[in-house]
C-alpha cells in the first residue's frame, strides 16, 4: 500500500482539501485565542467530513515556537507549556461518511503561570483506512494543525517596525519588526503597483484594497500581493522580503504598501 501525507498549518476558519481534489474536511474554528484566568476554560471545535467512507483521526499535542526561518518549530514539553495544561476529548473518534464530530477541551494551568503568551498545537491525524490496505491503493491522508494561543493577563502590546524599505532593482519589499511585548504581534497588509504615470494615490488606493473584477482593473495596475501576517513572537524581531510581481518592461512604477501592525496603520509608497 502506498500513503501520501498532507499537513496544514491553518490560519483561520477553512473548507480543507487534499491533494488539490475537492474539499475534504472542514474545522470550526481553525485558530483558538483565549484569557487564561484562574477558572479552567473549556472550548470545543467542529470537525465536518465530506468523505464518502468514515474517517479515524487521532488527537496530538505540542507545545511549538517559531525558528530562525519563520517556521513552525515543537518544543519539549513542561509543566509550563500550554499542551500540558489542556484536557481534550476524545483523542481519538471515527467520523461517520458526511459526518461531524465535536472535539471539547479544557485548560487548566498545572502551575500558576506569569502572565504573557502560551502556545499550543493541535494535530488531526487522519489515520490510514484499513479496507483500502486490502488493495495496492494510494491513500492521501490529511494532518491538520490548530493554533491555541493562551494569554495570561496582563498583555503588553510593543512591536516596532525597525524599517520598510523597497528594492526597485529586484522589486522586493523588505520590512524588519521588533515585538518588545508579550504577546505575539502580526503585520497584516498588501502592496500594490502602478504604472507611475497612473498612480491614483494613496487616498485612491487604500479603496481598492478589495481587489477588482477580472478584466476590470484600473488604469495602469501592474499587480497586487498580501503580506504573509505571520506571527511575531514575543521577545523577537522578524524580516520579511516580499518579491513584487511587476510585469517587465512595464517602465517606471510606483509600488504603495497598506497595513497593521496590532491594528495601529502603516501606510509607505514608493515612487
């Protein structure tokens, strides 16, 4: 028998499909952001299969940072990491075919905590179906990762953008974060490019943020892209070079940068 593995880190809420095929599952939320206090805190998701058969899945838990590259990295658990303190049921369940299944969990904290950030990820592992094994079947089986961030009061939000800056030769966006709080902080935003002759302005800009129907572009619109929005951990600083797909031999252009960074605006154009 040959398995095939697709894994996901989910940021939101999604319809989940394996392998590019039609949608396979979907999870209610995909991402937990919750107080911790001194009563335990119970929460629950929703996990839906549209599969035609039943499906095995299997709960794990990690306590996870982030690495020198921006990636997802586990972290040997303690007393003092969030998988520790959290109870799930069940760890493992059968879905019936277009069926549901509520995972519940608690969390409570094994020691006083200081206040900050805790992480934890959630792992649905698909595990393999035994009638397929009968036969020599490929089987893509799904592995999907829900974030669980805790925050112990109280919450110091500090990032700083250190420098954003736009490389005209390579048509690359650089930025440099710093987050001095304690809780992770996100740079949530997108670019846009111009033909410089046609640059609306940032006023103009900043409307279009929705996007535009195919074949109904603005005037002089070369291209547009979103930021990652990945986390920035406490106590770090992070670099993001975002590649900015102008078509060549498009001429001068003007590219204009509009974000957030904790919900505080960043605006910067480049002509």
């Amino acid at each position: 028998m040959l398995a095939g593995l697709a894994s996901l880190w989910l940021p939101g809420p999604s319809l989940l499909a394996e392998d590019g095929l039609q949608p396979q599952f979907g999870i209610q939320p995909s991402m937990f952001m919750l107080e911790i206090g001194d009563k335990p805190l119970n929460e629950n998701l929703t996990v839906l299969s549209l599969k035609k058969r039943p499906v095995t899945m299997r709960v794990e838990l990690y306590a996870w940072t982030i690495d020198e590259r921006g990636e997802i990295k586990l972290v040997p658990s303690s007393p003092k990491t969030l998988d520790q303190w959290m109870i799930v049921n069940p760890m493992r369940f059968t879905i019936p075919p277009s069926g549901k299944q509520v995972i519940r969990f608690s969390i409570r904290p094994r020691i006083k905590p200081e206040p900050g950030e805790y992480r934890a990820i959630m792992y649905l592992i698909e595990q393999p179906d035994s009638t397929a094994a009968k036969g020599n079947v490929a089987q893509f089986l799904g592995k999907f990762g829900i974030g669980v961030y805790g925050f112990v009061p109280p919450v110091v939000h500090a990032p700083k953008l250190l420098d954003i800056s736009y490389n005209r030769a390579e048509t690359i966006i650089s930025l440099h974060l710093r987050n001095g709080g304690n809780v992770h902080t996100r740079f949530r935003g997108r670019y846009f490019a111009w033909k410089q002759e046609s640059f609306p302005g940032l006023n103009s800009v900043r409307k279009m943020q929705e996007g535009f129907d195919p074949g109904k572009e603005p005037k002089g619109y070369l291209c547009s892209g979103s930021f990652p929005g990945d986390p920035v951990l406490a106590g770090t600083e992070r670099r993001y070079r975002i590649k900015v797909a102008i078509p060549k031999n498009s001429g001068p252009s003007v590219v204009a940068v509009i974000g957030e960074l904790d919900e505080k605006p960043v605006e910067k154009v480049f002509e």
